[in-house]
C-alpha cells in the first residue's frame, strides 16, 4: 500500500509550525495546571510528558524533512508522514488525558488510539533514517 508522498514543502512548513504551537501548548497546560488554582494533577503530568517530547521532535523531524529531501524524497516523506502521526497522537493521547483531568470527561479509546499512532509515527521516522542511512553508505 502506497502512501501519499507529503513532499510540498508547504506541508512541511505547515507540521513544522504547527509543532512549535503544540509546544508552546504543552508549556500552558504545565502553568495553568501548575498554577491555575487546581492543583497540578499527576494525569496532567503524564500528558506532559508525551506531549512536549514529542513536540519537539515533531518540529525537528519537520525542520529536517526538506533537507532529507535533497537526498531521498522517500525518506523525507517517511519523515513528514511521522510528524503528522505524532501530532495526532499527542493531541488524542494528551488531550484526552488533559480532558479527563480538567474535566472529568473520558474519550474512551481515544487516549490508548493516540499512544498506537505516536508508535506508529516513530515506526515511519526508523523507516526514514535507515533508508537515509543506507543511502549515505553507498
């Protein structure tokens, strides 16, 4: 099964900024939860520590992807394509913890769905560095 390719550079700068507002999200959710007069929640504390990590590296492996690019299209799609699944997972795993900690609401499946798509992203980022690396050997 082929996946589309991702490779306008208008997607990549898109998940890139888009990353960069995710991490600015996780640094309000730690002051208000911190801060806000609730009391810091330790489910807040789990969100928190998915949902920056993987920010940040969503927004490194978008700001590589147009350099990868120059070398294998493939590769540099792998590596979109991972962003995207982060992004979604962090917002199905964290928000749906972050839901149910300031709210009390339960997504049901969607917290443990977000956790399998972030997996997965990481499975095509694996895919598109040893597909990098390869070529770099020859």
């Amino acid at each position: 099964m082929a996946f589309p390719k991702l490779s306008c550079p208008c997607i990549g700068g898109t998940l890139g900024g888009v990353a960069a507002l995710f991490g600015a999200a996780a640094i309000v959710v730690g002051a208000v939860s911190a801060h806000g007069g609730m009391g810091f929640s330790p489910l807040v504390g789990i969100g928190l520590s998915y949902h920056l990590p993987h920010a940040v590296v969503a927004w490194g492996a978008a700001v590589a992807a147009p350099l990868a690019d120059l070398r294998d299209e493939t590769a540099a799609g792998r590596l979109r394509w991972a962003v995207l699944c982060w992004l979604v997972g962090v917002l199905a795993f964290s928000g749906g913890i972050y839901l149910h900690a300031f709210a009390d609401v339960s997504l049901g499946p969607v917290v443990p769905i977000g956790a399998l798509v972030m997996i997965v992203g990481w499975g095509f980022a694996a895919c598109a560095v040893f597909r990098l690396a390869r070529g770099l050997s020859r």
